[in-house]
C-alpha cells in the first residue's frame, strides 16, 4: 500500500522525506520517489525499487519544503514513469487510493490538451489541479477533488505551498516549531513531533512552516483538535493497536473498498478487469474451473466455488494444492491459484502441475512481484496492502471480494447473469464498508462472549453453503492462535457423525444469517442445543427469533444473502483474537506458523 510524506519548514526536505518514507516501509512498496521546491523550481526524483536505492543517486538537495511517496502499484507497471510524484507544469502530486473515474477525467484532460506520460491513475490529478490553477493552489485542489470518484490521500506542492486532502485513504499532519508534516501515518513522523492532527474525510490542510490551516472541500474552515501520541515506536506501527491482527481486522473497510474501486460501474452494471482481455465466446468455453490454494486462500477459494457455480454456472473444483500436485487427472481449463503472499510453495508446485496440462491460469495474490506472478497468464490483486501478522485476515476478505467480482465478470459475460442483477450486488457490495464499520464498533460483544468462552478446549464452527467457508474459516483462525481445538462443519454433516462429539463443553459457533437455508441451519442449532451445546449465533440484526435457541447472539447488519459471510468473517476473525488475548497467546506469531510458507 502506498505512503505519503510531506515537509514544510526550516531544515532540508530531502532526508526528511526520505527518512520519514523509510519507515513508510513496511506498508509494502514497488517505488518510490521525491519532489523538492529548491528556491527556483520543483525538483523530481524518483525510481523503481528501494528508497536505500533512491537516496543514493541523490544530490544535495537546498530546498525546505517537499512531498515523497512509496508506491504500490495498482494502475500500471511498477516502473520509474508511473512513480510518484506526478508533475504538471509546476505542480507536483503524490497519491494514495484509486481514481474510479479516472478513465473519464483523462479523456476530458487529452481534449484540453494535456499530453500523459504514465499510466496511472494520478497523473490525471495532477492534470486536473494545474487545469483549475488561477493563483490559488487549495481552491484549484478542492476544484479538482470535486470531479473525483473514488478514494485518495494526497498531497500537493507548488513553490513552497503544500495543501494535503483525504477521502477513504489515511493521512495525518505533524506539528513542529517552525516546521510541519504530513504522513501517511504517524510512525513515518513519530522521530519528529508527538503532536499530531487526524484529518478526516473530505478535508484538505495548507501546510505551512509555521501554521497548518484545515478546511472541508467547500472551503469552510475547519477547526481541528491536536492529538498527542505517546507511543513508542512498536505501539506507533500498530497504530495503536495491541496487535498487528486487531489492526489489520479494523483495516477491512478500507481494504474491501480498496479490492473493488475502479473495478465496478454501478451506473453500466459492468464488471471491469482491464487486464484480463477475455472475450464471451472464451468465458463460453470455459466449462470447469480448478482452485488451487491452501489454508484459509483455500477457503476464499471454496466461497469461490460457491460464487461462480451460483453466478456464472460454472463447476469449480477446489484443491487442496499440496494434495493436487500428485493428482493424476488435469484440472479445468481455467486455473486459479489463490495465494496472498505469493510465495506459498505447495501452491506454487500445484500451478506449475497444472500448466503442464496446458490450462490457462490466473493469480489472486496480494504482493506485487510474488513468485506466482511471474508464473501465470494473469494476476487479479487483492490490493489488501501489506498484512503483518501471521493470522490471515484482511487479504482474506479482499480475497473474497475479487472472487466475487470474477463470477459477476465471468457470468456476465457468458450470459448467465443480467445487467440490473450486477448492478444491483454492485449496489450491495459498495454498503459492505460501511456495514463492517459497523461490526467494529460494536467489538465490545464479541470480546464478552470470547471471555465467556475462552477456556474451553474444544469449538465448533457450523454454517452452510456460502456461510460453510467463513465456518472453516472461523475454525482455522481459533486453531491458529489460540491454539485451541476446532473444527469448521458443514451444518448439515454434523449428524453424520461429529455429532458425537458435542456436549456442554463444546461451544458451536451458528452462522445463522437470513438466506436459503436459514431453516435448516436453525434446525442445526436445536440438534446441537439437544446435546447441551453452548450455541453463540452469528444472526442479522433484525432476527429476534433466533435468540429463543441460542446462548448468546452476535448481531451483523442485514446483507445479500452472497455478501453476508464478509460481515460474518469479521466475526470469528474478532471472536478468535479476543479468545486469544484472554489466553495469552502470541497474537501475531503463533507458535509453529509462518506469514509465507516456502517449503513443501
Ligand atoms: O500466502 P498464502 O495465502 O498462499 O498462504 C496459505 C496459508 O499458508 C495461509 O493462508 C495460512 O493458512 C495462514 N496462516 C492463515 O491465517
């Protein structure tokens, strides 16, 4: 995920910049780069690869005032052309977060004449602002976010002007004496100042040496609270957080945001994979799709299942990828590898057995330049940003919303799905942000049933169909770190044999959520309440009747039916690190486990 810094003041902005990007560094990065006012024009430099790389082919540098950024890429290769900053005339603009209407905005800009250079989607930005520019640098940015779509962080110069502005994308201002910054988060700048201002959405700041003045975007003024941060270093990483996993699950409405903007257009009911370049008539040809993965991107790959054999009729096989290399039978003529780090090597050998067969193959992974991305016909990214603790979590709900967006781009094209049904789970999915927002804030719920609970030696996770993933899933996670015994059920198997299992001592986690089997899974509860079973139900918020069966209740906001086993992720994701914390355990290095898994 890419990161802003900004300097304003009295010192050279050049090591500022590059020191405050350094500790930038652990959001994940593909480039990086600088812009520096030196008293006579804006200096621009920037490459791809390691800031380390940056800093040494810098000169030295006069100028006090500048803005620097590290670059993730989305639009566009990692290369030095689509590094930031972008310039126009004597602008200069770095960015964080996605231009949905982009496409748009360039074609207007191309008319006007401005000539592009790179392929992203902030040159556009920078293009936009030196369009409104008449001698005032804010009202040409807040002209500019106006004509935007979509979720940015950015942040401007111009001579010795600085104006920042957020939308859905974090920035902070740091206060000095004599000199202020801005950063993508407050680690970058933690060594500089304690005193910091949290910028909300839709506001923009004029940095200046010696005052920061706020505004919202239609040029009110904005008074803002100081924070004073009194981290040390570690606390300031998490941003706060105990753990990097409480952290990354509070990410999620962001990342989800993140793994669908610019690849939706509500307004045609169009699914948009640039890259992809399929025509219908190969979607037509397509008549099973293997998923290969392991661990929980193996359960993201069986609510795939689910997602493209409801959606696009199409059959998935979902395999196990240590166990598919030895199969002796060829996989679909589509194969998806699924895979955050990239480097899982079970998956790797799995992929390379099913090239052997001739299948075309896609990646859905999170880290740009993954091994696996080298070895596939197409790579879909997750854009989760970089995911710190060992436990899973948001790539895996970002994995979830890119499956979900390739059954609608498949079943559309193969005629299986209508234009007004894809708008309308567009309309769905762009409420899901806001509706695990929710869930966060009502944390409080899940952490007393986890302590309720948190000494048992045994838990069962239970949901059907598109809920029977996020039970796996549920399970895996306890499993992971709290080191606790699990298992994840299809509901409906349990009286097939784990039934036997279940007493007053074996908690059952119910996905209950409204949808087709509703019903059933509430007859499942009764099977299990039977037997004295603990049951804490995972149930819409408007579902009273549910609370006649249960223990406890853990309400989620009412979703499509497809969609609501998100919001019930981030419940067992919750669930399992609350259960964890009371038993102490090592959150974000579980014994035994490691982030990528390079061995076979
Ligand atoms: O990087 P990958 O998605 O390929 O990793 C696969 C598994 O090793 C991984 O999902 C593992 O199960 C995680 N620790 C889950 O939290």
């Amino acid at each position: 995920m890419c990161g802003i810094a900004g300097y304003n003041g009295k010192q050279k902005a050049a090591p500022i910049l590059i020191d405050s990007l350094k500790r930038l560094e652990y959001r994940g990065y593909d480039s990086a780069g600088i812009a520096v006012f030196d008293n006579t024009s804006i200096k621009v430099y920037k490459d791809k690869g390691k800031i380390a790389e940056l800093e040494k082919g810098l000169p030295d540098i006069t100028g006090s005032v500048g803005i620097g950024h590290t670059r993730w890429a989305t639009h566009g290769r990692p290369d030095k052309v689509n590094a930031h900053p972008h310039t126009s005339g004597d602008i200069a603009v770095v960015h964080n977060g996605i231009i949905e209407n982009y496409q748009t905005l360039k074609e207007r800009l191309v008319h006007s004449g401005y000539t592009f250079v790179s392929e992203t989607d902030t040159e556009v930005l920078a293009h936009l602002i030196n369009h409104y520019y008449r001698n005032n640098l804010k009202e040409a940015v807040m002209s500019a976010l106006k004509d935007v779509t979509g979720s940015y962080a950015v942040a401007v110069l111009r001579g010795t002007e600085m104006v920042a502005a957020r939308k859905d994308s974090p920035l902070v201002v740091g206060l000095g004496s004599g000199e202020n910054f801005i950063a993508s988060d407050i680690p970058a700048v933690l060594k500089y100042t304690r005193n910091f201002i949290l910028m909300d959405n839709m506001e923009l700041a004029c940095v200046y040496p010696d005052e920061v003045l706020f505004f919202d975007i239609n040029n009110k003024p904005v008074e803002k609270a100081v924070t004073i941060i009194d981290w040390d270093m570690e606390a300031a990483e998490k941003s706060g957080y105990d753990h990097f996993m409480l952290k990354e699950i509070h990410e999620q409405p962001v990342s989800i945001h993140g793994a669908f903007a610019g690849r939706i257009s509500e307004l045609e009911g169009n699914i948009i994979f640039e890259d992809m370049g399929l025509s219908g008539e190969q979607v037509k040809e397509i008549s099973r799709i293997s998923v290969i993965a392991c661990g929980t991107s193996l359960n993201a790959g069986l609510f795939g299942k689910y997602l493209f054999e409801h959606l696009a009729g199409i059959h998935v096989d979902v395999e196990i990828a240590s166990e598919f290399r030895y199969a002796h039978s060829p996989p679909g003529s589509l194969v998806i590898a699924i895979s955050q780090s990239g480097e899982t090597a079970d998956t790797l050998a799995a992929l390379r057995q099913a090239k052997s067969y001739g299948s075309g193959t896609i990646a859905v992974t999170n880290v740009i330049g993954g091994t696996i991305t080298r070895e596939v016909d197409c790579v879909v990214y997750t854009r989760s940003g970089p995911e710190i603790g060992v436990a899973a979590t948001k790539t895996f709900t970002s994995q979830l919303i890119v499956l979900y967006l390739l059954a609608l781009y498949f079943g559309k094209l193969n005629g299986k799905i209508s234009t007004d049904k894809i708008k309308r789970m567009i309309s769905s999915l762009k409420k899901i942000p806001a509706q695990v927002t929710r869930i966060l804030e009502n944390r409080e719920v899940v952490r007393e049933c986890a302590e309720n609970f948190a000494s048992s030696n045994d838990f069962f996770f239970i949901g059907r169909t598109f809920n029977y993933p996020i039970a796996l899933e549920g399970a895996l996670k306890l499993k992971e770190i709290s080191y606790i015994h699990a298992e994840g059920y299809a509901a409906g198997e349990l009286k097939h044999g784990p039934l036997a299992l279940i007493s007053g001592k074996t908690p059952v986690v119910a996905i209950a959520t409204r949808g087709l089997t509703y019903d059933k899974v509430v007859s499942n509860i009764k099977e299990v309440k039977a037997r004295d079973a603990p049951v804490i139900a995972i149930a819409d918020e408007n579902d009273i009747e549910i609370e006649k069966y249960v223990d406890m209740v853990i309400r989620v906001p009412a979703a499509d039916e497809i969609l609501s086993p998100l919001l019930s992720t981030v419940v067992v994701q919750l669930l399992s690190y609350y259960v964890a914390r009371e038993r102490n355990c090592s959150i974000d290095q579980p014994r035994n486990l490691a982030k990528s898994v390079t061995v076979e």
